[in-house]
C-alpha cells in the first residue's frame, strides 16, 4: 500500500457482479501471499487487511498459501466474441442463461455459421452499471441540454463539390457529413428492380464515396463491398443502373471511454431485424471485428 493510502475495497453488499463480489478476498489473500517471503511476514501483515475485508462484510479469512510454481501449459489460440451485458440486482432475470440458450437455438450444429457462434467462441461476462455519481450527472446534463439544439461540426460544414456537380452531389449537399450508417440503392434501368446496400463511414461520406466509385472502376477492387461485387456483376451482363444514396442514422465511432462502436452495432442490428433495407449485405458480415478500434491500441500509437 503507498504511503498515506487509504485501503478500501468493494462492499460485499454493494450493486456488483457475484463473480466480482466473490473474487475480491481470495484476490488479496493470493497477492499477499505472494508478495510475503514467508508465513511469520504475513500474519504480520495481515491485520490491517483482515480489518478492510470485515468492515466491508467479508467472512473472508485470510490465511497464507504457499506459492506455486507455474506450470506451462499449450494454450490454444481462439477468437472469442464477448458479450457484456450490464449487471443489476434489480434485474430477477438470468441474462446469462438466456443468452447462451439463444445461442444454442439459433446455431446448431446444423446451422452452417455454428463454427463461427458456438459455446466455444461466444461467451458472457457481466459489466458493471454506472455508479450514483455517474447517473446524477448525465441525467442533469440531458436536463441542462434538454431542447438545446447541438450541431456536430461536421454538420456545419458545406458540400464542397465542384459548383458544376453540386446538384450531382450523392447526399444533397451532405456529403462532408462523417459518423454515418448509410444506404444504397441500386436500380437497373433493363427491369427497375432495386437492390440496397447498408453501409458505414467513421470519415466523412465523401472519402467513403470516392472509394465506392474506386471499386467500381478497378477490376482488382471488385470484391472490396458487396455492392461493388453487384455492380461488376451487372457490367458482366452490359447492364446500365443508377445508384442513389442517402443516410440512415448518425452514431458515433468507437469510443476508448464507452469502449463500444455504435456505427458497427447499428450496421449489424439493420443486417439482423430490417434485411430488406439492405438486400445485398451478408449474414457473414456480423461476425467481422469492430475497424475502428484499431486505432486505440498501443501497436498503432505512432
């Protein structure tokens, strides 16, 4: 403990995950085990820890354990997809159970993605809600801000098409908008029949654009998106069509504090519950990783 600290911990009692609850006193008694030469150093130590565990409602006696070599073991390398639903004792409940039942209706061993969504990839671990403080301040700040309209700067911006194409331009004059889930929609001109496409940009839409057309006109890039795959495919046929564009939701990319992404989840509940909005995305599509959090990770930190 440093100097002039004060030794707290998590009051047994208190709105957390049993997991977390039930792992505090063995966690300090394994550390000050570890960090004791011997048993007489421990007991020596112990008290005032004992005294934190008791006072918050621990039955936890702490006792020294004799250190364990570590074995080596062959650890097996597999993608895991966590789900961290919030716990609340208030919620009667079992999340968890419920969870991995949908799992093991919805991908059997029949199903062609349950080697992607199994028992074995997909697991549950509880987080944790926010505490009074927290929920105090964001229900004053949504008060304070109530009616007050916000811009997001990339909504103030203007289109910076060329004066000659501002009426051509792909989101009417939105298109230095960042932050979006948008749709296309494909028609051909032999039968009208339309075809959607659901996509997303953390960057402004105007880049994401210019990679659109990119794929559409390089051959090698024909398999970068779905759509740019249907697009080669109706110029393999001498098929003409015209794409329109237009914007779903805003939401905002990852983020290193909420560690979630609402661009990724929105583009993957539109996949899941509205399809025909999106004809020719993938299923496939849902078990690709979060892009921009790659951008947080110390490997990536110039």
């Amino acid at each position: 403990m440093k100097p002039n600290g004060t030794l707290l911990y998590v009051h047994s009692k208190s709105n957390h995950p049993p997991s977390i609850i039930r792992n505090i006193p063995m966690n300090v008694n394994k550390r000050l085990s570890n960090l004791s030469s011997n048993e007489m150093m421990f007991n020596e130590n112990k008290g005032l820890y004992q005294k934190v565990l008791n006072d918050s409602a621990y039955k936890f006696k702490l006792k020294y354990e004799h250190k364990i070599l570590p074995t080596h073991k062959r650890n097996r390398s597999r993608k895991i997809v966590w789900y961290n639903p919030p716990y609340s004792k208030n919620v009667t409940t079992n999340i968890g159970k419920k969870f991995l039942q949908i799992v093991n209706e919805s991908f059997p061993k029949s199903n062609i993605l349950s080697k992607i969504f199994n028992r074995n990839t997909v697991k549950i671990s509880y987080s944790c809600m926010n505490n009074v403080n927290t929920a105090i301040i964001s229900h004053n700040n949504y008060i304070v801000n109530k009616g007050r309209e916000i811009k997001h700067p990339s909504e103030i911006k203007e289109c910076t098409c060329h004066m000659k194409k501002k009426d051509n331009c792909p989101l009417q004059g939105k298109c230095n908008t960042s932050g979006m889930v948008y749709q296309a929609t494909v028609v051909r001109h032999d039968n009208k029949i339309k075809e959607t496409y659901v996509g997303l940009t953390a960057t402004t839409f105007k880049q994401r654009y210019s990679n659109h057309l990119h794929s559409f006109k390089d051959e090698k890039r024909r398999n970068d998106t779905e759509l740019s795959k249907y697009v080669w495919t109706l110029k393999g046929i001498n098929v003409k069509y015209d794409i329109n564009w237009k914007i779903l939701k805003r939401c905002k990319p990852y983020s290193n504090v909420t560690k979630r992404c609402n661009l990724c989840l929105y583009e993957k509940y539109v996949i899941i519950c509205e399809p025909e909005i999106c004809t020719l995305n993938k299923r496939s599509e849902l078990s690709s990783t979060c892009r921009h959090r790659k951008k947080f990770l110390l490997s990536n930190i110039p």
